[in-house]
C-alpha cells in the first residue's frame, strides 16, 4: 500500500522517532518506603449509644387509675421507696368480699363439726338398738322384721356419718379456697403502691395523675418508669459478623463520646451477644450484625474534676442515649516487621494464581540501582489503620512501593521502570486503601 506524502520521509524520520522515544521512556511515578519494626495494635471501631449497666423498667402489676405520684424524673430512690399509688377502691371492695367468703366458710366448717357430732350420736344409738335387738331375736323375743329394721336404721347412721365427715373435708376445702382468694386480693390491694425494685436513678417517667395503667397480669404492662444504676455506664455497638470472630470477653478499649470531643475514655469489654441481629436490605440481601456492650471504666473520668463537677459518687457524666465511638482492641503484636497497608495486593501472575487455590499476596520491591520493580510473595499478619504485619517474605531495610494504590493493583509488572515521586505528592484518595 503507497501512502501520499507531501514532503520527503527523511524530513519526518527524526521527529517520529523522537516521539516513539519519548513515548517508550516515560517512568511510571510512585512512591517507596522502608519496611521497619513497629507496634501494631489490631482495633475494630464501631459507633454506639451509652446505656446504664443495669436498668430495671417497672410496670404496675395491676390495673387502675393513678392517684399519687412521689418521684420525678433523675430523682435518686433507694430500694423499696414509694413511688406511685393507684386507685384502691375496687380491690378494696374484693378484699371485703373476700373476708366474707372466708367467715362464711368458717361458719360451714362449724356447722359440719356439728353435724358429725349429732350423727355420732345417732350412730351409738342405733347400733346398741342394734345389738339389743339382735339379742332378743336370737332369743325369739322380738320377730325378724323388727330386727331388720333396727339393723337398717344401724347402716343408715353409718352412712350418715360418712356423709358428715365428708361434708366436713369438702367444707374445709373451701374455707382453704376463700382464704387464698382473701390473700390474692390483698395482695392486689397491696399493689396499688408501687415501690422501687432496686436503688438508683429514675432515668424515665411516663405518668400523669389520673391516668389509666395496665397490669402485667395477663399482658404486657404499661411501662411508666425505669430506674438505672448510672454508676457504670456501658456503650452498646452492633459488630459485623466479620468482625465479631475477632473479640473477647475482656478486650480493652477506647471510647469517644460526641459530647466529649476532647476526651478519650478508657473501657473493656463486657458481653458479647451469640444471637445474631440482622437488618434486611432488599429480597436476599443482609447485614448479619451481633451486639457488644463495652464498659465505661470509671478510674478513666472519676478523677476529672471539670466532668464530675457538681455530681454525687452514684452520677456519672454520661447520658442515657448519649453517641459514642468505640475502638475495641483485639491484637497486639509487638516489635514485627511492617509496611503501608496499600503496598500489598493481590498477585496478577496466572500461573502463581493457578498453583495455589488462592492468589498470593505481594508486593513491589525496588532496586536503587536498576530504578525497577519485582514483586515479592509475602504473608501478612495484623494490622492496625496504617501498617499491615508481614510475617514472611520480607525483612527491615527492604525499600518497597507504597503507592499509589491503583498503580500497585493494576499497573505495576516485574521489571517496570518507575521514577519516585516524594511521599507529600501523592493525592489523598490514593494514600491507603483496604487491607487486602
């Protein structure tokens, strides 16, 4: 094929390749660093709400209208203080009711004992009647039809008194029966003062006089007051399930509250939920989260005396419903071999990725000398949010490519040439990345 050209190729031959030069020496721009010795601790940070330790939500056991309420809102009540009254008019008139049927039955079980007596009697009579006619009919004093009526009135006294001693256990029973229905209703009538199941403060009131509550007897009650121990306080946080494998009973903690901007407190951990708490996202989609109570420690504010100005030894600083970030600390690996986060990827050579049923992590070491790159295997170990631990395949000294990430990931071959490119020049966007 001729292609036209209007001036001679030797005009253009210098300038192409000079162009194709050009093109074939540009370096691609990274930046290195040192793998060192460091300190990493492992942390997972999720955001919660401060809640008390203990918090005991009261509800009436009865129903009723209220008639009296003695506390207020943030009032400290110690353990059996009064603190709402509902009206006792109805359950005073079923404890009087009550009392009634239990004399009642008293009276029955009286008149029973009386009954049993008389029959007694009537039982002895008609069985020496018995014996004396038996007597003389054997006597032949006295015909057979008379003594088998004496024996008949004999067998019927019997039964007689059967019957009372009978109507004595049955009327003794009901006595039983009134008298536990007297103690239930006086134990309802009781429950028209409600006291404080536990000491502390009252965190939440939901009551006005003359308003109707609902028992907890057959359902669900009205709560209208919660009272917590505000001694100790903890931060409640849903963790991913990912992250969930990572914690233990007892993992230290630092804890940011949003009202304390300024200040870090320290906390551990104190429960961790085995029932999962999932949220739904659309038809097949979840996030399978589990929720971690961290306690506050006290010795890490009580000594602060600008937080515990004006407050008494039961008080903290902290509010139920108050926004916390928690860092919880799950490792800690001392004095190991690190580098950036963002200088180990994923390797994109085919054959190591069909050798293996998992790619190899690696990453990019440099040669000063030659100005290129090589990628070196390696295994990671804990990280924290800047370093990652590499347990093998590295050592201290080894200057390896830090970034840009999307270069790390996506550009870099073993042999590339790359020029280095001072650390302060790299865009924020690519200075970390996820550990892989």
């Amino acid at each position: 094929m001729n292609l036209y050209m209007p001036h001679s190729p030797s005009r253009w031959l210098p300038v192409t390749l000079a162009i194709l030069l050009a093109a074939c020496s540009h370096k691609v721009e990274v930046t290195v660093t040192e793998a060192r010795v460091r300190t990493l601790v492992a942390q997972v940070t999720e955001s919660g709400t401060i809640q008390p330790a203990v918090e005991v939500p009261i509800a009436p056991d009865i129903s009723g209208e209220v008639t009296a309420i003695h506390v207020r809102e943030g009032d400290y009540v110690k353990r059996g203080q009064l603190l709402f009254e509902i009206r006792p008019d109805n359950y005073q008139a079923a404890l009087e009711q009550s009392n009634a049927s239990v004399n009642s039955a008293r009276a029955e079980v009286s008149n029973t004992e009386a009954g049993i007596l008389s029959a007694r009697n009537q039982l002895v009579q008609d069985s020496i009647q018995h014996q004396r006619q038996l007597l003389l009919f054997k006597e032949k004093v006295v015909s057979e039809q008379e003594y088998q009526q004496a024996q008949l009135r004999w067998q019927l006294s019997q039964a007689s008194y059967q019957a009372a001693l009978q109507s004595r256990q049955a009327a003794f029973y009901r006595s039983q029966s009134a008298a536990a229905s007297m103690r239930q209703s006086l134990d309802q009538l009781n429950r028209t003062r409600v006291y404080a199941s536990m000491e502390g403060t009252v965190t939440f009131l939901k009551l006005e006089l003359g308003q109707r509550v609902v028992g907890t007897g057959m359902m669900a009650g009205t709560e209208v007051i919660k009272i917590a121990d505000l001694s100790e306080m903890d931060v409640q946080v849903l963790v991913n399930e990912n992250d969930i494998v990572r914690l233990h009973m007892g993992d230290s903690a630092q804890v940011e509250v949003d009202a304390y901007r300024s200040r870090r407190f320290r906390g551990k951990v104190v429960e961790i939920a085995y029932s999962a708490e999932k949220q739904e996202l659309g038809t097949s989609d979840q996030i399978t989260n589990y929720a971690v109570k961290v306690r506050m420690l006290r010795e890490s504010y009580a000594q602060d005396s600008t937080l515990m100005r004006q407050l008494k030894a039961h008080e903290s600083p902290f509010r139920p419903g108050m926004s916390a970030v928690v860092h919880i600390y799950t490792e800690r690996a001392e004095n190991v071999v690190s580098v950036p986060i963002q200088a180990v990827t994923v390797s994109r050579n085919p054959a190591a990725d069909k050798s293996k049923d998992d790619a190899p992590t690696v990453v990019f070491l440099y040669d000063k000398a030659t100005q290129t790159v090589k990628s070196q295997p390696v295994k990671t170990g804990t990280s924290d949010d800047t370093y990652i631990q590499v347990t093998t395949g590295l050592k201290a000294g080894d200057t390896v490519v830090s970034g840009p990430f999307s270069v790390i990931e996506k550009v870099l071959q073993d042999g590339m040439e790359v020029s280095i490119l001072p650390e302060g020049n790299l865009p924020a966007q690519q200075a970390k990345s996820p550990a892989p």
